[in-house]
C-alpha cells in the first residue's frame, strides 16, 4: 500500500462510527391492524431501548425514501436535526447505513436511527405510466421482480454452466440457517435441496422456494461516533468499507445481464477497509432470489465469475460452516417486508458481529460482508 | 376480437416520443430510434440519446431479425390476465442491428429454446387500434 492509499484511507469512513444498537419486528405474512409508520416505530423503540438510549438521544434520522420523513419522525417522536430518505430499491438498507455514517463523520448527527418497515395492507396503489407499463406489461411478467432475474439466471446457465441444482443449495442453506430464527417467517419450516428443486415454478428457473415472499416487518439500527461506541453496552460494530453503484432500473438494459453493480460497489469497499474477500468471514448478500445471491458473491470477488455453482456443492455455507452466508434465513426465509428485508442483511451482519446470534451464532465473527 | 382482450395494453410514457413504434408496429413495421448526431441506434424510446444527450434522433427500419439473449417461462404472471396463456415464453430479443427489446416467443415449445438462437419479427393484432411486436424461431 502505498503513502497515498493510507492518506486517502484515513479520510474514510473508515473506523469512525460504529453500530450500536439493532432492532426487529418479528417478520411476519400479514402483521393486522398495524401501518408501516407504526411499525417503524416499533423497530425504533427497540434498536434505542437495545442501545441504552432515550429518543431524545437520537438526532439523526435515515429511512425509506418512499416514507414521509416528517410523519415518520413525529410517529418515532423525535426532531433529528439530520434525515434523509435513501431510494434505492434493495440496497436501500445498507445504502441508508453508509448515509448514517456520512453524516455522523460530517458533524451534522452524533447518534442516528435507521429504520426501515413495511405493512402489505398500508401499500399505495401503483399507478402512471412507465417503462414498464409501455414495453413490458402487455407481454405478461411473472409475478414480483422474477422476470429480469430469471433472465439473469438463465443468461448465467448459458454463459457458465450453472444448473438448477447449484443455486437449490443457496435455498436450502439458508432455510437451514432459518430454523435458529424465531423472528423467520419459515422458522419451523426446513425445506431441503429436494424440496427446494420440487416446489413449482412461479417463472422458470426459478421455483417457489427460490423467490421471495412479500411480509409485513420492520427493523432498525442506531450508529454513533467510533469514540463513544464503547461506552454503549454491546460490542461496537464499527463501518470499515462502504461503496455504491446505481445501476439500470431496467435489466433488459444491461450490457451484460450477468455481472452486477456490485463489481464496483464491493471494490470500492474493500479498498477504503484495507481488507479483501479472502479477509472475510462471513457475509450477508441480498437475496430476493437464489441467482442474485450467487452473482452478488462472485462480482464481490470471492470466487472467479461463474465458478459460484461449484463453490456451493463444495462449501458449507450454513452458520455452522466455513463460510456462512445470510446466517438468519436471509429473505428467502426470513420473508421480505419491504425494504426492512434488504435492511435486515445489515442488522443480522451487526448482530453476529456483537456475539448475539444466539444458536445461529457464527465461530468467526469480526469480518463481515453485507450487501443491498 | 377486439372487445375479448382482456390483457394489458402498453400505457405510453411519452405520446411524443414513442407513437412512431407503436404506429408502425400497426402497418407491420418494425423501426427504432437513431442518434443522427452519434449514429446510435437504441431502445427504449426517449427525447435524447442515451449516449451523446442529443436529440437530434429518427426513426428507422430495421430487419425484424435477432438472437434470443435471454429468456424465463412465465407459470405465475404479475397479472391474473395472463394466466390462461402459461406457461409461455417472456424473453430479451437482441435485434441484429444491436438493440434489445422485451417480448414474448411464439411458435416455440417452452424447453425448445435456446439462448443465441435466431429469432424473427411477428407482428399480433391484439386489437383493432394496437399491435405487439413479438417473435418467432427464424
């Protein structure tokens, strides 16, 4: 390394804030009578009561960008003197982490709240013309985001020789991990590799058991200054490497459908830590289906493109594993409520790190990970 | 018949912009933007070119021919509309004349395609006022 990479290192993120405290509703179908503000306001109350604060402590606010940032401050009942909403579809988590921690470095928070939730029933209608309504919809997507992300899938099989049997590994796995985490919407449901390749198609390659399922949940997460974090009372999990990359909304769009924007988010990562894949011990990787797991892993650099099939048949990746990936069902398991879901990677990466992941709890846990 | 389609009809982002497709997929034509100022021909549709910002575009002709690059079977459609049609075959056609454009296969079973296979053009008369562009084993 040279003078100039540890000079600009030092000008980072790096090291200067920490996770402090976690917070999850429990993931759920259908949570009744609640609204997504509501919700939120729940994780809130449990990320600050989890890191020994009060609301007033909190003057920082980060959250859905698709939310009202003044009627969730006023539901949470706080008046942070920073918020922001982050739209940035799955990576809106952890995307919302780096906003976090950009803005403690920058002087304009102490002490942040991240939150994220969603209730089914609360969802606006969606309506107007797009992209989508003008060159997709009279063709017949399949249901959810599937479409684009079969086409990923079958692309990755064509161009690597990737099956179908592989990327069941990645769900099964997962539902393995799952079975530890009462807050799972599949907690008391183990499906197998067999069970995962049984269950019907929603749009091939993908199947059922590959795909996620729509939740209602919420989570939350506070950061603060690396030169308080110790003070608090659980293991500080300071932010070593952040980076992003805003892709096309549109995956027909993309030049090669088979590398995501995650080659350039993780690099930039792992340059501002100083750490490589090889460093890392676990990781928790977005996963709204098997495929975009398994791109993710490989464009993160921790196997050569198209080599993540082998890599699954060979390693274990369950908690108990020598690499553990999403070690609390991810949300093939766990379920997808909304952002939260994506959100979650991040809570669950923080949770591990700390020493609480009860009977998922991974042997290694000071290098993580995680990705929206 | 017209008053039997039940499904989705493409709602347009911009009347403006993108009529000239639609119109010519009605005369069985199909035809894609060209930057006149960079020479790039895209997909889809918009006020500039997406690579040299200008708006200096046309429309032109193009052969109707392409690859599959790739493809999903669709067994549980967004929109119940579809269900009766599954499984069938939603895939990305790239034109060979370089852009990719969304659509459904015709004339082909669901486990006979293959990625890269030669594809062509086939215009459907979903109703009396719109046509889809679709395609078909060349």
């Amino acid at each position: 390394m040279t003078l100039m990479d540890r000079r600009r290192r030092s000008d980072t993120l790096r090291g200067k804030v920490a996770i402090v405290g976690i917070g999850e509703v429990p993931t759920r179908r259908v949570i009744p009578d609640r609204t997504m503000y509501g919700l939120n306001a729940e994780a809130a109350k449990i990320a600050i009561a989890d890191a020994g604060l009060r609301k007033e402590d909190i003057n920082g606010l980060v959250t859905d960008g698709a939310a009202a940032l003044a009627t969730m401050a006023e539901y949470i009942g706080i008046r942070p003197t920073f918020a922001t909403g982050v739209s940035m579809q799955g990576a809106s988590g952890a995307s919302a982490t780096t906003v976090a921690a950009s803005a403690i470095n920058g002087g304009l928070a102490d002490t942040v709240l991240v939150v994220m939730g969603n209730s089914r029933l609360d969802r606006a209608v969606p309506g107007g013309a797009s992209v989508r309504s003008e060159w997709e919809e009279a063709y017949g997507p399949a249901a959810g985001a599937g479409t684009g992300y079969a086409q990923i899938y079958t692309r990755h099989m064509y161009e690597f020789g990737t099956t179908q049997e592989q990327m069941a590994i990645v769900a099964a796995n997962q539902r393995f991990n799952a079975q530890e985490n009462e807050n799972a919407v599949f907690h008391g449901q183990p499906a197998s590799k067999e069970d995962v390749l049984s269950s019907r198609y929603i749009n091939y390659p993908l199947r059922i058991l590959e795909s996620v399922m729509p939740c209602d949940g919420a989570a939350a997460l506070i950061m603060t200054r690396a030169d308080r974090a110790k003070s608090f009372p659980h293991r500080p999990v300071y932010l070593l490497g952040a980076g992003m990359e805003q892709s096309n909304a549109n995956i027909w769009q993309t030049d090669r459908i088979t590398t995501t924007p995650v080659k350039t988010s993780a690099a930039r990562a792992f340059q501002m830590s100083g750490y490589g894949p090889g460093d890392m011990q676990f990781a928790e990787f977005y996963d709204c289906y098997t495929i975009l797991v398994a791109v993710t892993l490989e464009d993160a650099g921790f196997v050569e493109k198209g080599e993540i099939g082998p890599f699954y048949e060979s390693t274990d990746t369950t908690y108990k594993g020598s690499f553990p990936i999403n070690t609390d069902g991810g949300q093939l398991s766990g379920g997808q409520p909304g952002l939260a879901g994506g959100f979650r990677h991040v809570i669950e990466g923080a949770r591990q790190i700390m020493g609480r992941g009860g009977g998922r709890q991974v042997a290694l846990n000071d290098l993580c990970m995680v990705n929206g | 018949m017209t008053t039997e389609y039940n499904k989705p009809l493409p709602r347009l982002v911009n009347e403006a912009v993108s009529r000239p497709f639609w119109d010519a997929a009605k005369r069985h034509e199909l035809v894609m933007p060209r930057c006149l100022n960079c020479s790039n021909m895209f997909f889809y549709p918009r006020e500039q070119c997406p690579n040299c910002y200008s708006d200096n575009t046309e429309w032109v002709p193009v052969s109707g021919k392409g690859r599959v690059y790739s493809y999903t079977v669709v067994y549980q459609p967004a929109n119940r509309a579809f269900q009766e049609e599954t499984p069938y075959i939603f895939a990305i056609v790239q034109l060979n004349e370089g852009p990719r454009i969304p659509t459904n296969l015709l004339e082909c079973e669901i486990d006979g395609v293959e990625l890269e296979m030669p594809v062509e053009v086939v215009f459907d008369d979903v109703t009396d006022d719109v046509t889809l562009v679709k395609f078909k084993p060349a």
